[in-house]
C-alpha cells in the first residue's frame, strides 16, 4: 500500500508541476550523493524519479541511466516496491516522450521484476493496463487482449466493478482493432452493466462505443453518443484524469466529423483537444498531439490543399522527434508506431496531390520502414502475418508510384526499388524463421534460456496440438497458450539482448533490392509476382538485373479467373478437365498469356516463379502456350516442354536457404504409411511406390509401426534425402498443414529448428505445398515448415495426386538424382518422361495426373547412393580382386619351368 500510494503522489506530483515547473537541479546531485553515503537506497531511488518527473523532456535519459548510476541491487521490501516504481515510472516517461517501443520494455522489465521477487504490490493500474495499452497502439491487439484478461480476472475476484468495467472498455477497443464489432459491443455492453449511469468509467465506454459506430459508418450513431458524452464532461469539475478523457473524446467528435466530411466542424474538436493538452499537461501528451496535428493534416489534404496538410504532418514529425534542424527526416530515429506509419503515409499522399511522385515514393518508402520496425517487435506468428496482410495495400500504392517515375524517367533505380518492395510483402515471418533458427543453431544451445525456451515452445506446440484434435477443451487450452506466448516472448527478448547475432531486423532503411539480385547465381532466371487489390505486377530478374516489369491492371478479374481454374481443374479431382479439355485449354493458354506471354521463357534452361497469393496453388508446368486447340492431348503445348521451373517463396529466402549448409550424408530415409488396418484411408500405391524407389535407392526404408513420429524426427537429423509417403491434409479451424504418421500426426507448427536437416525433403502427399492463405505471407503449408527449420528444398503437391502418377514420376526423379541432374531438372525430366512415354489412354497426358509436385527452394545437386552394393564396398571388392589376381599370378610365375621361360 505504501509503494502505491508513493505512486500515486509521483503522478500528482507529475502533473502538478507540469503546470508549474521548476528547477532542483543545482540541489539535486548533492542530494542524492547525500543518499548514497546514507546507503538509503529506496529514497535515491524516489529522488531521481521526482526529479526526472519534473523534468520529463530534459531528463528521461537521466532516468533511464538510474539501474546503471545504482551502487547496489534491492534488498529490502521498501527498496524492491521503490525499483518496481522505477521501472512504472520508465516506462511511463518513455510512452509520454512518444518512445512506444522503450515504453512497452520497461514496463515488461516492471512486471518481470515484479513477478521474479515475488513482490506483494498490486500493479495493475501502473503497470498492466498501461502496458496493455501500449501493444493497443503497436497493434499487437492479440498481446493486449492477455494482459488485458489477467486485469479482468482480478477485477472479478476482487469484486471492483470499476476496474473490470474499464478493463472491458479496453478489451473492446482492442476487439474494435481488430474489426470485430461484434465482440467489440459485447464487451462494451458487459461494462456497462457493472456501472451506473453516473459513473465516470461511463466516458470511456461511451467514447468507445462511439469509434465502433463510426468503424461501422453508423455516423448518426456515433455522433449521438459522443455529443451527449462531451455534454456530460463539460457539466463536471475537471481535473487531470477527467480532462484526458475529454480530450479522448474530442478526438473521437472530430474523427466523426472528419468521416461525415464536415470539416469546420472536426477542426473545432480537434483544436478543443489540443486546448485541453496545453491547459492541463502543457502540450506534453505527445502521442494525442501528434494525433491532433495529423488528423488536422488529413482535412486540409481532403480538402485540396497539400502544401498546408504537410506543413503539418511535419508538425507530427517535429513533436516525434524524427526532423532534424534542416528539417529534413531523420531516418536513424525512426521508430514503430502505428501513428507514424499513418503520418509518413498521408505525407506521400500529399506530395502526390502536388505531383511530386519521387517525395511520395520516399515517404511512403519511410512509413513501410516504420511497418517492418513494428513487425520486428511482434512475436506471435499469426499477428505478424495479419499485420502484414494489412499493410500489403500501402506497398501497392508505393509500387505504383515507382512505377509510374520508371515509365517516365526510365530510371533502373525504380525497378531495383520495385522490387526491394514486392521482396517485402513475401514470407517476411519465413525469414525471420529461418534466419533466427540458422543463428540460433550457432550459439551455445546449452544456455539455459534456451532450454527454457525450447520447453516453452514444446508446451505451445503440445496445446495446438490438443486444440485440433480436442476442441472441446478450446477455452482454457487458449487461455494456457497465451500464457506460454506471453513468457516465450519474455525468452526470446532476453535472448536478443544476450545475443545480439539473433538481432533479425537488419534491412536498409530505404535501399533498394540491387544487393540481394547481386548474391544470386550468374544465371538465374526469375520471374516474381505480386498480386495488389488494383494491379499486378510481375518482375524478371535474369543475369542479376531486373529486364523487365509488367504491368497487369483490372487485378480482381484476373484473380477470380485463375481461382476459378484451379478449383474447377484440380480441387475437386480430374472430372472437369477430362469432360471438358476444350474449356480447360483455354482457359489455361489465357491464364498464361495473361501472366507470362511477354517473357522469352523457351530461351532459359531453368525457371525459378515466385508467386503470391492464389498463383500460390496453381502449377506453372502445365500451362497451355498456345491457343490452336487439338483433341490430342499428348501433344499440348504445355510450358513444361519449353522449360525447367522451380518455385520460391521469396529471393531472399531462397538465398538464405542456399547459405545452409548441405548435408553432405548420402543416407536416404523413407517414411511410408500405408495406414493398413487403421482408421483412416489405406493407401495401397505406397507400397508400391516404396518398391519401386527401393530398386533404385539405398537407404532405411521405414514402413508398419516402425513409421511413426519419433522415427520421422530421427531420420530428419540423420538423412540428406527425407521421403513421407503418406495422408496429407489441412485440419481445425485454422487448416494447419498436417502430415499422418503410424501412430499419431505432425502438424505444421510442431516443426522447430533443429542442428541438421535434410538437403531435400520429398513429400509424396495430398496438397503439401496446400494450406491456408495469409495476405503479404503466402500459402502456410507444409513446404514452408520444412524451409523454416533449415531443409533447403521440398518436393511436394499442389492436389490430391494420382497414386500411379506420382508413383512413376518419384522414382524417375530419384533415377535423375542419381544420375546426377540437380532437383529441378529431375523432376522436370520425370514429368517429361510421363508425357513422353505411352500411357494408358489419352487423358492421362491431362497435368491433373502428372502436374501435381512442384519443386520449392535451393536448387543443387544430391549425393544419392544407387541400390545394391554401395559403391564404396564394390570398390573395396574390385580392389580385392585385383589383388587377389596379382597374387596368384606371381605364384603361378615362380613355379612355370625355366624351360618354358
């Protein structure tokens, strides 16, 4: 009671000499020397927390030095409650500077010490609702949502109405963030019933409630709640909590205002905000100043007048901190906040209205670094990937302006910066995977945070795994992972500060992609996609230069057609395409000459496509070249008979695939499930398809009870060339990839670095190169769990393959591995074989049959041994042999008589 209570004045004392300031500075190194001599560590402490308040601008680096400048650690319950106030008191001062980031790792320290020492303080008004609040602003919603849970919890216990009514208020906010509404008014409704019509917990859940409406564009709505709710603030005596509400709700009139297009009216709000700021806190709230000035921005913009709107978006910038005495960016300052990538947004959108594209292009180039600062910060997987998502649109926007200044300037540096921005809205969290995990597997793995982090994620993995399978159970399972997260998160931020090699954010600030183009092979031939809500665009890069970008306009149509194609063709077995080659012809030769008819591909040997969003499920091999149809199918113009292709999610990650080193083993393992006398689907052709493979290839054929899941990890450290001959299919309600082993599965998330992995994993399955779509990401399938724990290279399928097909076309494909073809040609070749060879009727030539498996990764060639005796023993033989021969010539020589010499 006595550290919250000293909190408490701390924050009058905050606000209160905010408005009067002065200066102890001359007393204040005598005093805490004072204190230092008296050992009296709690009032030190306290010192320089009142201090740095007073302060705020001049001395939050004099605060945050305050662990270093200490001569000794915590020992007693006063001094620990005075650290913990210490750390509140960082993190507060780092959020009312604008330092979001710094602001949420003080805080996070808070807790962490709060919770290592055991400490019997109640820290949610100073630490945990705060701290939620700042991952609300970062749009982590998903981490807010669990801090925010654990006030409820407590609220409820504790029986405090007020505070589990504003925790829901929060907790509605975050659910508004997410766009769902629904949920959002649920707990709106929820906190309300725990309050009275006079309760000032009221404001906030009135203020809330109207951003939801006008989220809806429920207008009449929301401006009818927010004006009875400034009517009923303006009746009471302010003070410094109460008139940040009515600054909050101010901003929210002038949003709806701004939303209504009545301009007049949004700008008095918003400069009724800003007199609430300078009256109360003397213009220091500067996340709502700056959220003021940029809304004021947008009117102007809105208005037709650009020039004006960026005199103040660079007010914003100005009061972040990120313009330096020129007035020009100060890139290096830039940090994630989600008010900053907005700002440097409308800024380009500003400068386009005055026809200054190249401005444009650079600050929307800036408000995409701010996006990848924040995406750093994100830890969980699936909130990186919905933050990518929704920012994939602003990328959009940014291509077009680059290449509306290449069309006109015929600038090659336009095409390198078209491309460094297409690179940035692919397989983003698949690379941050597999470069954490390639890092990660060159430090000491037996440092304990390790191992804490390994259990950590073992536990998660455990959890998802019951959530499929046990859905009943979905409430508390959810509740115990986000637990885990949350403490893994807390892992991996320690293990960033100890080894700063884990650091995976190292992207220039605003280069452009010449660099990466630059590493790749002399020769390689890349064609990349990028699907925008307006246009497409596709980018060749051949020979280490960008020759050539296109431009497909009317996007929507386009995506609908090969949607269409895929899921008539190939989703729903082969019936479409053998009652109606004609439509498939067709269909397929427009696809292709929508997508790649101004590309000499017959000219290059070998193809790598990197496609993006539906081009994630289609095969490029049997595309139709040509538009003279023919009845006879096998001989089809398909592209595979022009060339090679192989498949990446993205340069970068390929070249961070190629930079693992290969498993120089020759040892092939194969795991094959025929499922015979199990519940699910018996797959005769597996064990077929293993002897035919066992005719060709040494190796650990793994088949009965034998091929399970702890055989499955051990010959993925021990083998270069993995083989899952099995079930493949998407499963729960986020359709995780999932593979069916003997006695249980593996799901994609179960999938975890580890020190060796095959050069290539071939999975000769249904829909293993499937899964779930995640906008500005890709495909989340089973290819890309095998890329993100180290594997260089996949085989897998698109549809459920045919079982003779794909039976026939492996083993050739291991006959070309061993005959010394690089991957992606030998499986090209196997392909080619099942054209080119005699089939049972003509419709076995359709690429439902032969068109399945897709090559995904580091192309190179694979040390394979052939069936029979190794090579190494027949040597050892023949080496024998000749000795053996040489002895008994001897011996014959020396006994033949010196006459018959």
């Amino acid at each position: 009671m006595e550290v919250l209570t000293r909190f408490l004045l701390i924050s009058l004392l905050t606000f209160t000499v905010v408005q009067t300031p002065q200066d102890p500075e001359p007393d204040i190194k005598t005093s805490l020397d004072l204190l230092k001599k008296a050992n009296n560590l709690t009032d030190w402490l306290y010192t320089r927390i009142d201090y740095s308040n007073i302060n705020r601008r001049k001395s939050l680096s004099f605060l945050m030095k305050t662990e270093q400048d200490a001569w000794r650690k915590a020992k007693t319950p006063d001094e620990h409650g005075a650290w913990l106030m210490l750390l509140s008191n960082q993190g507060y001062n780092q959020l009312f500077s604008g330092n979001i980031l710094e602001s949420i790792n003080s805080y996070e320290h808070a807790y962490n010490y709060w919770a290592k020492h055991n400490l019997n303080i109640e820290i949610t008004d100073y630490i945990l609702k705060p701290w939620a609040n700042n991952y609300t602003r970062l749009g982590d919603y998903e981490k807010a949502l669990f801090i925010q849970q654990k006030i409820l919890d407590f609220a409820i216990k504790e029986h405090d109405n007020e505070l589990a009514a504003s925790t829901y208020n929060n907790m509605a906010i975050s659910y508004r963030s997410l766009a769902d509404f629904k949920k959002a008014e649920e707990y709106i409704r929820l906190g309300i019933l725990k309050t009275d019509a006079a309760s000032t917990v009221r404001i906030l859940l009135d203020n809330t409630l109207a951003d939801i409406y006008k989220d809806k564009n429920d207008l009449s709505n929301a401006e009818r709640i927010i004006n009875a709710n400034i009517a009923r603030q303006k009746k009471q005596q302010l003070d410094i909590q109460t008139a940040y509400w009515l600054l909050s709700s101010y901003i929210t009139a002038g949003n709806i205002q701004l939303a209504k297009g009545n301009y007049s009216a949004a700008e008095k709000y918003y400069h009724l905000g800003l007199s609430i700021n300078d009256q109360y806190y003397k213009g220091n709230r500067l996340r709502e100043k700056a959220n003021i000035i940029t809304e004021l921005g947008k009117i102007k913009l809105n208005q037709g007048k650009a020039a004006e709107a960026i005199n103040y978006f660079n007010q914003t910038l100005s009061t972040f901190g990120l313009l330096n005495a020129s007035g020009s960016v100060n890139e290096s300052a830039i940090f994630g906040d989600n008010r900053i990538i907005d700002v440097f947004y409308q800024k380009a959108l500003a400068y386009l209205n005055l026809g200054d594209d190249q401005s444009a292009l650079q600050n929307i180039r800036l408000s995409l670094f701010a996006v990848d600062k924040i995406r750093f910060e994100l830890a969980d997987v699936k909130t990186k990937q919905r933050f990518q998502g929704e920012t994939k649109q602003m990328a959009e926007k940014a291509i077009e302006i680059a290449f509306k200044l290449l069309e006109r300037t015929k600038q090659h540096h336009y095409a390198e910066v078209i491309l460094d921005i297409i690179e940035k809205t692919k397989a983003r969290t698949l690379l941050d995977d597999i470069r954490r995990n390639q890092q990660q597997l060159t430090l000491q793995t037996k440092d304990s945070l390790f191992l804490h982090k390994q259990r950590l994620e073992r536990a998660i993995t455990y959890n998802e795994k019951q959530l499929l399978q046990d859905p009943e159970e979905i409430r508390s399972l959810t509740k115990n992972n986000a637990d885990l997260k949350f403490k893994l998160e807390s892992i991996e931020k320690q293990l960033r500060e100890k080894y700063p090699a884990l650091e995976t954010f190292k992207e220039a600030k605003t280069s452009a992609s010449s660099g990466i183009i630059k590493e790749l092979p002399q020769k390689t031939h890349i064609i990349e996609f990028f699907m925008g809500k307006e246009v497409i665009y596709v980018v060749e890069v051949k020979n280490r230069q960008i020759k050539h970008i296109k431009k497909i306009v009317n996007a929507l149509p386009v995506k609908n057609a090969v949607n269409e194609f895929v899921d008539t063709f190939y989703r729903h077995g082969p019936a479409a395409m053998l009652d109606q080659p004609k439509q498939f012809f067709m269909a397929s030769n427009s696809i292709y000459k929508t997508l790649l008819a101004d590309f000499e591909l017959q000219n290059s040997k070998q193809v790598i496509i990197i496609p993006d969003e539906i081009l994630g499920h289609l095969s490029f091999d049997g595309l139709i070249t040509e538009d003279k149809y023919t009845s006879s199918i096998s001989t089809w113009p398909y592209l595979i008979k022009k060339t090679s292709l192989s498949y990446a999610f993205s340069i970068q990650t390929l070249l961070n695939q190629s930079e693992r080193k290969q498993n120089n083993s020759k040892a092939f393992a194969g795991l094959f499930i025929t499922h015979e006398n199990k519940g699910t689907k018996y797959i005769p052709a597996v064990a077929k398809e293993a002897e035919s493979i066992k005719k060709l290839v040494a190796g650990d054929f793994i088949t009965g009870k034998d091929a399970d899941v702890n055989h499955f990890f051990e010959a993925f450290d021990k083998a270069s060339v993995l083989h899952i001959s099995t079930h493949s299919y998407l499963s729960g309600l986020q359709q995780e990839p999932t593979l069916a082993f003997e006695d249980n599965q593996v799901f994609l998330f179960e999938l975890s670095a580890r020190k060796t992995a095959p050069s290539l994993v071939v999975l000769s399955a249904c829909r293993t190169a499937d899964g779930i779509m995640a906008s500005g990401e890709g495909i989340i399938s089973l290819s890309r769990g095998f890329a993100a724990i180290g594997t260089q290279g996949t085989i897998a399928g698109l549809w459920n393959v045919n079982d003779e097909a794909a039976a026939a076309i492996t083993a050739d494909t291991y006959q070309n591995l061993i005959d010394g073809k690089e991957i992606s040609n030998a499986l090209h070749q196997a392909k080619l074989n099942w054209l080119n060879g005699k089939r049972n009727g003509e419709q076995e030539y359709l690429p439902y049959y032969w068109d399945s498996l897709i090559f995904i990764g580091h192309d190179q060639k694979l040390p394979i041994e052939p069936a029979g005796l190794p090579i190494r023993i027949l040597l050892i033989i023949g080496s024998a042999i000749l000795l053996v021969s040489g002895i008994i010539y001897l011996v014959l020589k020396r006994l033949r008589p010196k006459a018959a010499r």
